[in-house]
C-alpha cells in the first residue's frame, strides 16, 4: 500500500503504543522495581557492611543460620517487611523466568 488511509494509521499507532506498553508495564518488570526499591529500603534502614562483617563462616551450617535468624528477628519491622517482600518477589522472578525459558521448549498446545 502506497498511501494507508488515516484510519490505519490510528489503528496502527494504537497497536505500536500498545505493544510498547505490554513491554514496559510487565510483571516482570514489576518485579524488578519492587526488589531493587526493596533492596534500596534495606540499605537505608540497615548498615549492611557491618552485618556482613558480623555474619559467621558458612562452614559451620547451624551457627550460620542461627545468626540470619536472629538477625531478622532483631530488627524493625520495616526491614522485616521488606526482606520478606525482596523474598517473594524474587520468588516471583524465577518463576516467570522459568516460564518464559519453558515457552521456547514446550509446544503452544500443552501452556
């Protein structure tokens, strides 16, 4: 088509927003956002150096977990909300990264 009428280039401007829309307003990227602005409130509320600096070795499994435990419960309830939201959402993250890597693997029929 040489000339498309001026219909078609509303239509098709419309459907161009749109598909740029579905890309920008993802779940995925979503997710991204909430876990690095939960990551930025962590950092804010919690001097992350020192608790790294305090963290036994991994070599001794209980000590290691006994210190994350106390830890979380030792702090303030904003961090505690947002260390469980950074949690979900990563949770989240892997299991829409595992879809989108099975779609390529897994016929159309079976989703």
């Amino acid at each position: 088509m040489a000339n498309p009428s001026d219909i078609e280039l509303i239509v098709m401007r419309r459907v161009r927003l749109i598909r740029m829309l579905t890309l920008v307003i993802s779940t995925v990227t979503l997710v991204v956002i909430t876990v690095v602005a939960a990551l930025w409130g962590i950092g804010r509320e919690v001097w992350v150096a020192h608790v790294f600096e305090n963290m036994p070795s991994a070599t001794h499994g209980g000590a290691f977990f006994a210190f994350w435990l106390t830890a979380f419960t030792h702090t303030r309830l904003i961090v505690q909300a947002l260390t469980i939201l950074t949690g979900v959402s990563l949770i989240f993250l892997v299991r829409e990264i595992t879809r989108f890597i099975a779609s390529f693997f897994v016929r159309p029929e079976y989703l």
